[in-house]
C-alpha cells in the first residue's frame, strides 16, 4: 500500500516543485535539552518551547520575555544584558548594554562643587540608559533561533495578559522598592496592585510586546514604543528617539582561556566579569601550594582569596570600561605571565591591608540583586547563558506610560566622580573606577555580569551565571572552584557558603544571609584584622553542568528557581 501511494505521490511531481529539503536535521548529542531559570514561568516557557522544536537561542529569548512579565523587578524589556552563547560548536558572545544618551556628560550627576547628588544616576529619569534586551533578543533569536519570533514572544505576552500569582517575596521587593521611588516616579500607579496572593495582570506590557511581537524587535526603537519612551522622556530625561533609533547590539568575541582542562568562555568588556573570573581562577592556580591543604572557606582560604580579589578589583577599578570608546588592555590582563606575577604578590601570612594593593599594569558594588541570569542547554548541544538588568531593583522606578514597562538605571554604573574611589562608593556601585568609566555620550558603562561557559573537548561542559553586581564574578568563582577543585555535586557546589571582597572598603569580608559567617569562623577572620559585613542579598545562580550526554540542572537554593531537564 505503501509503495503504491508514494508512486501515485512521485508521479504527480512537476518540474516547478520546490526541491525536497537535502540536509538531515541534526541530530540530538545530548539526552535531553534543560534549563535552570529564575522562576517557574521561565521554566514552564522553556519547555513549551523545546517541545514546539526550538532550540537554546528560541528559548533563552522566550524566557527573557517572560521574565520581563514575571520578574518585573530584573526581567526586562527597559534595561539590558549580556548572552554568551555555543551555536553549532562555535562561542559567541552578545552585548546588548544600555548606553548613556547622546546629551549625557561627564558631570551630570555632580553638584557645582563636584559632589555626587545623591541619588540622582540611580532613580528616576535621569537615571536612565538607552535600553537593549529588546534588540539584543531580536539580534540573537534572527541569527541562531529556529521557531517564528511570533513563536518565543507567545509565552511573555499570555504571562501578561493573563497575568501571575505573585509571590510574598515580590511584594517585599515591591514595597521596598516604593518607599525609594515615591514621589520621584510614576512606580506606585503602575505596581501598586502588585500584592501577595492577587493575580497580576499587565495589560499595557501585553500591547507592547504584542506589537514587538508582530513587526519585529525594531519596533522598540523606532516604532510606537520607542515614541511612548521619548514622550516619558520628554523635559524629565535624556534618552531620545534618536538614541532609541541608533542603538545596536554588538557581537564581540568572547573571552576565552584554558584552566583546568577546559576552556573557559566569557564576558568580554563592557564586563569586568570575564576578566576578574579568569585572573581569579589563575591566580589560585599558580597558588596552588599555598592552597595546598586548606579547608574550603577556613579562614586561611578565605584570606588568600581576598588577597587575590584585592588584585582583580584594584586592576577593574583602573583598566575596565566601555571597549568601544577607550582600550582596554584585556589581553595583558589575561595573559599567564601577568597573572603569575600579581600570585606572586599574594602573602599567605601577611596581615590584611599591610601592603597597598594598586593596579597591576604599571600604567596608567554590591547590593545589585536586580539582573537575573539564566543557562540553557538543547539537545544538540547548544547552550545559552545569559544575564541581564534593570540595575537596582525595579531599575529607576519609571514605567513607560502606555508601554506598561519599567526604564533601568544602568548610568549608576558610570563613576560619577572620576578618579575618586571612596569606600562607600566601591561598597555600592559599579562605578568605583577611574576615568575609563566616566559618563559619555553612547558609552556603555562597565558591569559586573558574567554569563559563562565551560568547554571540554569543545563540547558544553558548564553554562553558568548569577546576579549580584559586583559579587556576580566572585561568586561563579566560588562555585566552580567547588566544584572542579573540591569535587562537590553541582547542587552542593551551588548550595555552599558564599563570600565576598573587593579591595574597597579594605579589609572587609561580605557574607550573605543564606549562611552568614558565625561561630569560630567570625572570629578567626576577625583576629586576622577584617571586618565581616552582612549584606541584605543572596545570589541565585542558574546553572547546567553537562557530564558526557547529560545535563544536570541546578537552581540556586537561595532563590525561587527552577531546573528543569527535558527529554
Ligand atoms: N548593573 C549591574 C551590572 O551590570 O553589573
């Protein structure tokens, strides 16, 4: 019956039919695709996605989307981010930035005696960058993705017309976020109704991902949308339409270096994360008999940590910023021999502080919970890693009226006082740096985030990220140093104890409220000569290791991810 059917078939062919496709779809090399998302809508839109046959780029793009419905205070259409990617055995690497406006100066956020004007980069109008995930989603989803942008768009836009049950945690956020917004923006008429229990519903956000859903992801930046961000703009603000129609997203080449048998591949500048992850996990390396021994966050371990990230945030703080206006020495910070040479620096027995620690080349933050990360692995072997920000929480509280959608406040990540690095700048904010770091017109501000992978024999070994600022690198630090060097499960790698130090304030340790630095423990540290500071934030690291065809999700126990494998 068969054969007769397809001979009838075969007859009826004409000479104008369209040629029978010739390449055999690809096939699987992994058992199954997974996901590690910061919530469960992100999770449930993954798996609605590979199930429709998209791939890791149609579902990191899906998820962005909808994590800018469910995750109203980091998901984001308003802000920006970084994707680094593995296509068809390739590393890419996506930078889709917010950039400072045209009109933008070095001073904007300085008084007339050069004084930062508190607040003044972090809320409100001003505030605001030229946002990019809209175009960076687009940019990614047209190169790699294989379902319809209709297709991965149709998720965010049922979350928000549908709407969510938002959680106690949401609301905590929310209110918190008002009391600094209010008066200053229009924050209250938009999330009021953002209340534990109650189902929210986005009806303006629906509309707009709605009409970037049908003509495309210019559409943001030069059609309705963008008008409705230029008019929220207008006499408070500096974005304008012409800042929304210039703004690209930009390909660069990743980063990448060799440790440990694998090949690292991450975030080039903007980011300080790519290179502050690589100098760290070097110089352990070239200390491995200091290490020798130790127990894993003893106070001798944590003490020669902090002797290493004291380098890596003394050389961010001078050398990284925006690689489009200014050069940044990326590759002599990288390089083995520089990185053996600031190791040799590092003292096991020396007291904290005893010798200043100044950039290295010889020339010449830290409450940011409000990114979110996400990895994803298909079955085929891609993976995608991806973080991105409003900047702080809620970003600078202005929700476009009309579009439904909150603006970040990525310029309070520009320095605003060049040259000068306090410690209570270097404690709060991105930009405690130096010059490369000033505000300009177009320029991207330098950031913390690092969307990582790791490749074993050029196959997916690791798809990792977190947010927390300027914690984002040392905390990927962390975990893949439990994992690889103190061989833990992924869940116990990610579950561990987290600590924190940047050079600025000296001598301080952070330590998170998942599990605080308490006991004997404190008070080694504490007799060495630092200070243990709590910090009011956890990370929520989403990440997928792959062992041979398998890949084994993690969500970060400190948050309400969800991990999810799907065959
Ligand atoms: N806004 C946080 C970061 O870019 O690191």
């Amino acid at each position: 019956m068969a054969s007769t059917l397809c001979a009838a078939f075969a007859g009826s062919v004409v000479a104008s039919a369209p040629a029978l496709a010739k390449t055999p779809p690809p096939k699987p090399v992994l058992d199954a695709s997974a996901v590690a998302a910061p919530d469960r809508y992100g999770a449930d839109t993954a798996q609605q996605i590979f199930a429709a046959g998209g791939n890791a780029v149609d579902a990191a793009v899906a998820i962005a989307f909808t994590l800018a419905v469910t995750r109203p205070e980091a998901g984001n259409i308003g802000g920006g981010g970084f994707m680094t990617l593995f296509m068809d055995g390739k590393p890419y690497f996506l930078d889709y930035r917010e950039r400072a406006p045209q009109q933008a100066t070095r001073d904007m956020y300085v008084d007339d005696k050069g004084n930062p004007v508190p607040g003044m980069s972090a809320v409100g109008h001003r505030a605001v960058g030229v946002p990019g995930t809209v175009e960076g989603m687009w940019e990614a989803q047209q190169r790699f993705g294989k379902l319809k942008w209709k297709q991965v768009l149709a998720p965010a836009i049922r979350y928000a017309t549908d709407g969510f049950p938002v959680e106690p945690w949401l609301q905590q956020r929310r209110d918190a976020a008002a009391k600094n917004f209010a008066g200053k923006t229009n924050f209250d008429a938009y999330f009021s109704n953002l209340k534990a229990g109650a189902t929210l519903r986005q009806p303006e956000l629906a509309q707009t991902l709605s009409r970037i859903a049908s003509d495309g992801g210019r559409e943001f930046y030069e059609g309705r949308t963008a008008d409705l961000i230029a008019q929220q703009m207008y006499g408070h603000g500096f974005v304008t339409k012409q800042d929304l129609l210039q703004y690209k997203a930009v390909w660069r080449q990743p980063l990448a270096a060799d440790w440990n048998g694998y090949r690292v591949i991450a975030a080039p500048p903007p980011s300080s994360g790519g290179i502050g992850l690589i100098q760290m996990l070097k110089m352990k390396a070239d200390l491995k008999p200091a290490f020798d021994g130790l127990e894993l966050n003893s106070a001798p371990y944590i003490h020669l940590i902090a002797q290493i990230e004291d380098r890596v945030f003394a050389d961010r703080q001078q050398y990284i910023g925006d690689p489009d206006s200014d050069t940044v020495p990326t590759d002599r910070l990288i390089a083995d021999a520089y990185l053996a040479q600031r190791a040799d620096e590092v003292k096991p027995d020396e007291v904290p502080g005893a010798s200043p620690v100044t950039p290295g080349l010889g020339d010449s933050h830290t409450q940011k919970a409000q990114t979110t990360h996400f990895s994803v692995v298909d079955k085929w072997g891609n993976a995608v890693s991806n973080t991105y920000t409003l900047n702080g929480d809620f970003g600078s509280g202005v929700v476009v009226d009309g579009g439904g959608f909150l603006l970040n406040d990525a310029m309070d990540d520009f320095v605003t006082r060049p040259g000068s690095v306090t410690a209570a700048t270097a404690a709060t904010t991105a930009g405690a740096s130096a010059e490369i770091n000033t505000v300009a017109p177009g320029r991207r501000p330098i950031s913390s985030m690092t969307p990582t992978l790791l490749l074993k024999d050029n196959k997916v070994a690791l798809v990792i990220g977190t947010p927390g600022g300027s914690r984002i690198l040392t905390s990927i630090f962390q975990v893949m140093t439990n994992l690889y060097g103190f061989n833990m499960t992924p869940a116990d790698a990610v579950a561990a104890m987290r600590f924190h130090h940047q050079l600025l304030p000296q001598k301080t340790i952070y330590f998170e409220p998942y599990q605080p630095i308490a006991g004997e423990l404190a008070e080694q540290l504490k007799a060495m000569g630092y200070t243990l500071e709590a910090q009011s934030f956890n990370g929520d690291v989403q990440m997928i290791r792959v062992e041979g065809t398998t890949p084994e999700p993690i969500a970060d126990p400190r948050g309400v991810g969800v991990a999810r494998v799907m065959r």
